[in-house]
C-alpha cells in the first residue's frame, strides 16, 4: 500500500473512533489502541510532509500565536434567549406560543394536539459557531455581539470532540453549525490542580476556564486545555437540513457533530417541567455545569410562524435554576483550632441563599489560601457551592473593596489556649539531605493542654472506628473538658459515676452505661488502638499495617523513620510523624497512662512473615539514601563486602572495587560521619531486633493460623460487632470476603443469616454459629 493510501486508512479509521468516541459516547477501541494508530499516522506525515492537509486528526495541536483575533461577521445573527425563573413564567412562556400559533389554549386541547418542544440542557459556556465548507471546517467564531464575534478558527479546531470534516453525505454545500464550547466539571478540576500545581492562575468555575481557554491568541495553550463542544442548532445553510428542530440536531448528530444526550420531546408545558424538574434532580450527577434548560418549539414552520420580538426568539426560554454562585460580604476572619493543632481560617459571611441553600460560613483553607484570594475582612466575595461541595470562597471582587478593609492575619497566639501558635515546617529529604521550607499550615503548640485540640482528640478517641466508646457524644466530651473533668483521653478511665451523672442530659441508666462502655473498650486491638492515637496522617489503614507489621505497640514505638519505611504504603515523610508521635514526652505520658489505667491491648504478637522477610542488607543500604547510590550500586556493595561493618570500615581501595569513583567516594564520605555509622547500626539493630533475618528467600504470611483462608461473616452478631470480629479473623491472617464461594473455607453466621448461609449449606461448607466462633477465637487467644 503506498503512503498516500495508509495515510486515507489511517485517518478515516481515527475518525470512526473518534465518532463512536465523542459523539456515539460508545467507545470502540481502547485508549492505547487510538494510541497506535494515532502515532502510526504521525510518523507517517512527518515522513512524508507534503501529505498532511489541515482535517488530519494529527492537527489538533494548535498553530503560531496570533498578534490578535480577526474579526467576523455572523450571517444570520446569534440571539439571545429569554428567561423563566419560576414556573408561571414557563406556564406564561406557553400560552404566548399557543397564541402566537393561533391554537386554542392549552387547557382546551387534547394531550395529542399540545405543541410539541424540544428540551436541552442549558451548558454553562460560550457559543461559538463552526461553519463547514463542502464538509470541511473552514471556520470557528465566538458570539461576540451577536452581529460581530472574533475568528477563534484555529482554536476550536484544538478542540477534540470538533469534527475537522463531516461525516456521511448530503450536507449543505454550507453548514453554519451553532453551539456551546463548555469544560467538564472533571475536566475543570484537573486544570485548575495543574495550574496551581505550575504556580499559574485558577479559575473560579467551569465557564470562566472554558472562556479564558477558548480566547487564547496561542492556539497550541487551547489545545492543552480539555474543551468541549455540545450542537444545539444551526445558523446561515445553504439548503434546509430538516423541518424540526430535534430532526435537524439528529441529522446533525449523523455528520459527526456532538449533540446533547439529554435531548428529548414534550408534548406541552407541563412535560416541559416535568424535565425540568427531573434534569434539575439530576444536575449534581451531570459531568458538565448547566444553569438551565432551554426548550424550543420543535417545528422549524411554527418557528417561523412565531418569529422575533427584539433580540429575542418567541420560540425558545430557558428555564434557570438557581445560581450556584452569590456575592455575599466577608464579616470576618475566625480561627479554628482542629485536632492536630491546625489553625484553619473560616470566613464568617453575610447569610445568602446559593442553590437553594443559606450559607453563612465559608473555609479558606490556610493562609496560603487566604494570600491567593487576596481576602481582606470587609470584602465583597464570590461564593460558589457546587453540588454537595462545602461553600467556596472563589474570588474577591476587588472593585468593590472599602477603604476601611482589613487584611487577615494569622495569630500569634492561639484562640482557644494562649499558646504560641507556629508555622508549619515541610520537611523534604532526599539523597541524605533534609531541606526545611514553610508549609501552608500553621499549629498551636498547646497540644491536649489546648482545649480545641483536647476535644477534638477525645472525640476522634471514642469514635466508633477508634475505640468504639458509645454513650459519649460531642456534648458531653465538651462539658467534660470544660468542667475540667478529662485532660487526657487517658483521664477517661478514671471518670466516676458521679462525675458523669452530673452531666447534661445524664441520668442513672445513661451513666452506667457510660462506665461499662469505657470499661468494654480496654480490650482494643492494636491497630484501634494506634489509630485512636491520632498520630498525624495515620489513618485506619496505616494503623492496622503497623500493627499487623510490627506486631507490638513496644515496637511500633520504638520503631525508626527507616524501618517503618520498610512497611506497605509508608513514606518517609508519614514515618517521620509516627517517630516524632512517640518521641514528643507529653504523647509518652498519655500513652503509659493509658496502659496504667487498666489498658490490654491485642497484640499480635508475631512479626509478620511479609515483613520480616522483605529486609535485605543492600535494602539498608538503600534506606541510608546516600547520594549517587541506587539499588543495584548497594546489591554490588553488599556482594563485595558481605556485612555493615565491613562497608563502614571499608577504604577508598575497597569501595573503588566494588563502585565506580562517584558513589564509591559517596559512600565513604557519607560513612566518615559519626552519625551516620550510629544511624546505619542502629536501623541495623533495630531490624535484627525486630526479628528480621537477612534473607533473600521469599517468605509469605504462613506465619498466621488462618493464612490463605477466606471467611464470609453473615447474620448479626451479639456478643462482638461485626469490625471487631473482621479484626480478629484479619489479625489471624485470613481474608474477610463479602460474597460467599467454592472458594470460602469457612462462613460464621449469627441470627438472621440469610441467602449466604443457603449458599454455605449448598456448597458443603464449614458454618460456624457465633458460639462456637467465640470458642474458636479463645482457642487462637482472642478474647470478646
Ligand atoms: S439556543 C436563538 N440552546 O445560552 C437561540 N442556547 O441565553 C439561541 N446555551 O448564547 C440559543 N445551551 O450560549 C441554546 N441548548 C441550548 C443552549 C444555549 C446553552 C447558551 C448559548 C446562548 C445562551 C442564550
């Protein structure tokens, strides 16, 4: 096959994927396909540059830029569209076309003869419009006035879902295409995270990006920018495409343009409504923002018939829904003080309703936040609540800045206990080093003698993931902290029946009860346990690898940075915060007061097989992250020299056998520091210690009792919650399925249980009932 011809194949193959893609919504191949073929038609044209023409699907990349946007003249021009906010202005909008078609009033006509609308989505974008030549694109043009807009051709032709040509036969000679180029709320999201990420500028929603993105005299930034293009009409044709409005969209649809999926009928106003009320119901869900819909009367005739009334059509409203945005005034900047100590900035605003809720209250984060918005007390703000998001301060409209405006600052002192509060280290290690720059966060140091801090620790404490304490609610850990009767989650197991029914909203049942849950909690596993700590980014998953890993809170706090870091999913910068956890005095205290106060944790006992076995002596070496020394220069260094001491000890004469001159010279500079030797012995020490061998065989979790096996818990369980007894079968190393199978070994089922325990009698498998679950765990040392 020559070039020329391959080129054809390629192209009208990427087309086809492309149509199927973007405008079918079914997808035919997989990306990496697209891919392939893709990439085969680039190297193809770079061979053979005389063959590229501009509808090749390879020239989407954007173009020079320009110095600025021509300007065009739109040939019939591109109106606007009347409003209805409520539903008497839709009902209104009805009778007027009744009238205006010279029909009997909707209430005097059957349901058959109601005038038939079309329903779209109104997208939150631009309008642009495409007109196509012969079927090829040959120009893209914003809305502008309405009569003059700006030649954006070489940017839309970045767009991907923008057909370059027309697909199929029988198109006008002269297509003049109308629609809206919008960003799809993932699209938007991904985009504003790269620009802040790049240091550049976010926008405040979906619509300014698609805007700003669309109006680039540097087409090859559109064509990095995800846009999207949705059909809703045409403009100037040479000949009619068909007499509805639906049936020209659908036949648009089959030469290859993107219409809207939500396209519909209805016969009359109130199955207009009924749409609306319906997408209405289902605009959070929708990937894309829309702040309306807009319904047409789908014949072209009655169009027609019903014409113009100034800018407007008498043919068409769009029905909005309530803004998502509102401008409201700041009142003021308060600090919040969170669970670790984190200052967070909360802006109290003048109450408005956005999307149908008040809001008064708003996060700014921290003060990078704060520094990016440029918010000062006394602003007018951009408040944006989109979906069930929590209220965003967007923007500040610096137009409308008083003279008397404040700016925020952060304080020196924390709000609720005095304490200094501090700003944030990030800490960055690599190859050896540590580089301390400031993060955006800021920390009252007060800890648990912060009454902020205490409280939150305590309800994060007893909460049903944590210890499971029940019977104590936010209230009264409030009222427990204020009345001076906890200073410590620790403080908790000394509490008094008659400390508590002094309480709010505590009687003598209430209280009782109160006791004998903080006394059922004093058997927790050690992963509860870890995680109700509250050690800074260590949640549940974190908690139950360390205690699976490590097997004892001894070690787990004992543990260095390095070891840890030898542990599934624990980086550097989460091992320095578990170390810093346990070596800070005041977090000792707590932690033997809780053990003192009557505490039995269940341990695990043995190290895990995976970790014991994961350590090797090059993995060590690894660890130390000494500078131009990789993975396979610690393995030669450890195959050359054989044990720690001799790598320490080792000469410039020794590492030069094993190394080349660059990391050999590392290594013995890096070992020349008294630290780092103690470093190295210790992490050594600590490895061997732990139980560790070194070893290069692979050992799995053969360990465990239950190793290899798979449970399935149904029916409600009595005596233990379904968590604890998950935790069990998972500390004895078996895995905990939802569904039951051939594969099962073993279904426990308490009262209640249904279609699994059929299922388990079915396939002949082991059931026990929740009596003889109990024995068993007792048999393994597990206690209720
Ligand atoms: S029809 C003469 N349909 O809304 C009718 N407009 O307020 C022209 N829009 O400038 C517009 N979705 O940017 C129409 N399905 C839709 C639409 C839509 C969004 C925008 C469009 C237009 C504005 C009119």
């Amino acid at each position: 096959m020559t070039a020329e011809n391959r080129i054809h194949q390629l192209r009208a193959e990427l087309d086809q994927h492309n149509y199927r893609y973007y405008v079918l919504d079914e997808p035919s191949v997989p990306d990496a396909e697209y891919d392939r073929l893709f990439n085969a038609l680039k190297a193809l044209e770079a061979e053979n540059p005389h063959l590229v023409t501009p509808d090749s699907p390879t020239q989407r990349v954007g173009g020079t830029a320009l110095a600025a946007f021509d300007q065009v003249r739109h040939a019939v021009p591109m109106l606007s569209l009347g409003n209805a906010f409520e539903e008497a202005d839709l009902r209104e909008f009805g009778r007027r076309v009744t009238e205006g078609l010279d029909l009997p009033s909707a209430d005097l006509l059957d349901d058959g003869a109601a005038v038939d609308y079309s329903c779209e989505p109104k997208l939150d974008g631009l309008a642009v419009s495409l007109l196509y030549r012969d079927g090829q694109l040959v120009q893209g043009a914003t809305r502008g006035d309405g009569t003059t807009g700006e030649d954006i051709s070489t940017n839309v032709r970045t767009i991907r879902n923008v057909p370059l040509k027309l697909q199929g036969s029988g198109w006008p000679d002269e297509l003049e295409v109308r629609g809206e180029v919008f960003m799809s709320k993932a699209g938007f999201e991904r985009l504003n995270a790269a620009q802040a990420e790049a240091g550049g500028k976010t926008f405040a929603n979906p619509r300014n990006a698609a805007a700003g993105s669309l109006r680039q005299l540097d087409s090859k930034i559109t064509a990095n920018r995800p846009l999207e293009f949705c059909c809703y009409g045409v403009g100037q044709t040479s000949a009619p495409v068909a007499s509805s409005h639906i049936d020209t969209l659908e036949q648009l649809k089959a030469w290859g343009l993107p219409i809207s999926r939500e396209l519909r009928h209805a016969a009359g106003i109130e199955e207009c409504l009924a749409y609306y009320h319906d997408i209405g119901e289902r605009r959070n869900a929708l990937p894309y923002e829309i702040d309306g819909v807009v319904f047409k009367v789908n014949s072209l005739a009655s169009q027609r018939e019903l014409g113009f009334r100034a800018r407007e059509p008498r043919w068409a409203i769009a029905h909005k829904f309530p803004a998502m945005e509102e401008l409201t005034e700041v009142l003021d900047v308060e600090f919040q003080v969170g669970r670790t100590g984190a200052v967070t900035p909360v802006a109290r605003l003048r109450p408005v309703k956005v999307a149908g809720v008040t809001v008064s209250n708003a996060t700014l984060h921290n003060m990078d936040e704060i520094a990016r918005l440029d918010v000062h007390v006394g602003d007018t703000v951009i408040i944006r609540r989109a979906g069930d998001v929590i209220p965003q301060v967007m923007q500040v409209v610096l137009d409308r800045r008083p003279t008397d405006a404040r700016a925020v600052l952060i304080p020196s002192q924390c709000p609720v206990c005095g304490s200094p509060v501090e700003r944030t280290q990030l800490v960055k290690r690599s190859k050896g080093k540590a580089t301390v720059s400031e993060g955006a966060v800021y920390r009252c140091v007060g800890r648990l003698s912060c009454a902020a801090q205490l409280k939150q620790a305590i309800i994060h404490y007893v909460s049903r993931r944590a210890m499971d304490i029940d019977g104590i609610g936010e209230k009264s850990v409030e009222q427990l902290v204020d009345e001076g009767l906890i200073r410590s989650p620790a403080d908790l197991y000394t509490l008094t029946y008659e400390q508590i029914v002094g309480l709010e909203g505590f009687a003598d049942v209430s209280s009782n009860k109160l006791l004998d849950a903080i006394k059922a909690s004093q058997r927790p596993t050690l992963a509860r346990f870890i995680y109700a700590l509250g050690i800074p980014d260590v949640g549940e998953e974190t908690a139950k690898v360390l205690a699976r890993s490590l097997g004892s809170l001894a070690r787990v706090q004992a543990a260095l940075p390095q070891v840890l870091t030898y542990l599934p999913d624990i980086g550097l910068e989460v091992a320095h915060e578990i170390h810093n956890f346990f070596e800070a005095e005041h977090n000792r205290e707590v932690i033997a007061q809780l053990l003192d106060s009557g505490m039995h944790l269940q341990e695990e006992g043995e190290l895990a097989a995976e970790f014991a076995a994961s350590t090797t002596l090059a993995g060590l070496i690894g660890k130390l992250d000494i500078p131009s020394v990789g993975p396979t220069g610690a393995d030669k260094l450890v195959a050359k020299l054989g044990s720690l001491e001799a790598i320490i000890a080792a000469d410039g004469i020794d590492l030069r056998q094993a190394l080349s001159a660059k990391p050999a010279d590392a290594v013995r500079t890096f070992f020349q520091s008294e630290e780092n030797q103690q470093l190295a012995y210790a992490i050594e020490a600590q490895l061997l210690d732990f139980g560790m061998h070194w070893s290069s065989e692979k050992k799995t979790a053969e360990g465990l009792p239950l190793a290899g096996q798979t449970w399935v818990l149904t029916g409600s369980l009595e005596r233990m919650s379904r968590d604890i007894a998950k935790e069990h079968l998972e500390g004895l190393g078996a895995k905990v399925a939802g569904s039951v199978s051939s594969k099962t070994h073993c279904v426990v089922a308490g009262p209640g249980a249904g279609s699994k325990l059929t299922k388990a009698n079915e396939l002949g498998l082991k059931v026990l009932d929740e009596d003889q679950f109990i024995g068993f765990l007792a048999g393994h040392g597990m206690g209720v």
